[in-house]
C-alpha cells in the first residue's frame, strides 16, 4: 500500500536512491509538428504531379487509340466494298482525313475534309473520281491539348483492301509525350 502512495505522489525512494517520477506529458513539441506537416505537404504534391501527369497521359492514349480504331474500321468497311453510297459514280475506298491540323510538311489539312465545321478528323466514304465525292460516316473532336501530325492529311484504304493511298506516320501528341501510329502502303496499321 505504501509502495502505491508512493507512486501517486511521483517521488520515492528505493534503497536510498530518490526516484522522480517524470510527469505526464500531453501533446505534441513544435518541432514534431512541424515535421508532421511536412511529410504531408510532400506527399500530397507529390500525389498532385503524379495525377496531372497520368490525365494527360491517358487523354494522349485515349486520342491514339480512338484515331488506330478508326483507320481500323476504315481498312475493314473498304475491304467490305460498303459501295452503297456511290449511286452513280465508283467507290474509290474509304478515307481518314485529318481536317482541324497541317500534316508534316505544314500544309493545312482542312480542305481535305466534307464536314464544314472541321472536326478533329473524319471517316469518309469517297465516291467518284479525280474529286471525289465525300460523304461522312463519322467524325470526331479530340481533346485541344492534342496535337495530331500526319505525314499526309489523308489515307484512302481502296476498295477489297488492296492498297492505302497516303499511307505514312501519324503523330499523336501531348506535352512532351508522342505516340506514333503507322499506316504503310498494304494496309497494315501499327
């Protein structure tokens, strides 16, 4: 019982050493704060860069890969001859082109497209012959922080498959970061 009261009144001594029982110490130093707060603040910019960098990555594989969708849909429909379209006049095949940039040698690319209110870039049925006929199966907008360069402003995959007129790179670009998309003379995208 002694031993207790000794305890509750934070000194005592034991074989002729005087003990001092510490006191309760409730909260936190400035300097544990301090670094408290600063491990928080890294993290959290840290989290905040790594974030913004990921959405514009995706917005750059989001756009490459909607543009590789559509010169696949492309190839495939000109390899079906969808020549229902072309009442009077021949089916040339079917065409990507690129209306709202320039391609790589700086030429403008917009006279190249059927829709007037110049979408990012379009798929095209092209009837006729010297100048075709166009006639839009779809068109679509890209993110305007994409830049897209094509090494033509169009690619017209012929009738059955047989061959791309245009054929070349397409550069897909956002920031610093490029994905290049790959249409070479047989048809084969990469």
């Amino acid at each position: 019982m002694t031993f207790i009261w000794l305890l509750i009144r934070n000194d005592y001594s034991f074989m002729g050493y005087k003990i001092h029982k510490k006191a309760n110490k409730n909260g936190f130093t400035l300097i544990e704060l301090l670094i408290v707060i600063a491990i928080i603040t890294f993290i959290s910019a840290t989290g905040v860069v790594l974030s913004v960098n990921y959405g514009s990555t995706q917005n750059l594989l989001t756009a490459a890969q909607d543009i590789r969708a559509t010169l696949y849909a492309a190839r495939s429909e000109a390899q079906s001859v969808i020549s229902q379209q072309c009442k009077t006049s021949a089916f040339n095949g079917i065409q990507v082109a690129y209306c709202s940039y320039s391609d790589s040698k700086g030429n403008s690319c917009s006279s190249q497209c059927a829709s007037t209110t110049l979408p990012s870039y379009e798929e095209d049925i092209s009837c006729g012959g010297p100048t075709p006929t166009l006639v839009i199966l779809q068109a679509k907008t890209i993110n305007p922080q994409i830049t897209v360069t094509p090494d033509n402003c169009t690619q017209l995959f012929q009738p059955l498959g047989t061959s791309v007129i245009g054929s070349g790179n397409i550069q897909v670009t956002n920031g610093s970061n490029t994905q290049s998309i790959s249409v070479n003379p047989n048809g084969v995208i990469q």
